[in-house]
C-alpha cells in the first residue's frame, strides 16, 4: 500500500496573506522562501482528529490548527510577548509528551507551539 510521506504544505486563507506571511516570519521565525519553501528540522509530527465540539483549537470556527515544535517553550513565549503577540496564559504539560503554549496570529488562528519531552 502506498502511504503518505510527511505534511507537504499548510496552507491557510487570510485577508492580507503577505502581512500574514510576514508575521510569521517575524514572529516565529518562520524563513519560508519565495515560494513558501521552509526547510525545517527533522522530528516528531502529532496526526491527531478532535472532537468536532473541541474548545482546544479556540473559536468553533477554526477547523483545523497548525503546531509547531519548539526548542524553549518559556523563551518563545516570551518572545511573542515582548513583540506584542496575542500569547495565552497557560501552557500545559503532558507528561512524556512535552509542554504546550498557545499563540493566535492576527488572523484569529490559534496556533500551539510544542516543547516536546
């Protein structure tokens, strides 16, 4: 049986996609080329559906949310605070998983970064 090989690409709307893009690469760090190419470190990648009444990903509408691996959770976390971001104040910690925070660009897309164990 042939199977997939990784995640090719996220693609998202936005009503100004270059300042979206910007804020990416501004913010997180996010060094996509030209043509959205972004070589990232190799590591664990979390295929996981949710209930359809989920809470987890913020607002009902978001249907799907993006997480990214981080190497210091408490760093970026105060990265994006110190640029202005709209950072959650909790993280959460799963044991033998890792530390989650959460941050929402300035589309309303909450996105979750990932310290894993």
């Amino acid at each position: 049986m042939e199977r997939v090989l990784g995640i090719g690409g996220y693609f998202i709307r936005a009503s100004a996609p270059a300042d979206l893009g910007a804020w990416y690469r501004d913010f997180l760090g996010l060094d996509a080329d030209e043509n959205g190419l972004w070589h990232q470190e190799a590591g664990l990648t979390v295929f996981a559906p949710f209930e359809v009444g989920t809470d987890y990903f913020g607002s009902r509408t978001q249907q799907t949310m993006l997480n990214f691996r981080v190497r210091d959770l408490d760093a970026m976390l105060a990265q994006l605070r110190a640029k202005g971001a709209d950072v959650a104040d909790e993280t959460q910690d799963m044991a033998g998983v890792g530390r989650f925070g959460w941050v929402t660009d300035p589309e309303g897309n909450r996105i979750e970064l990932w310290q894993s164990a």
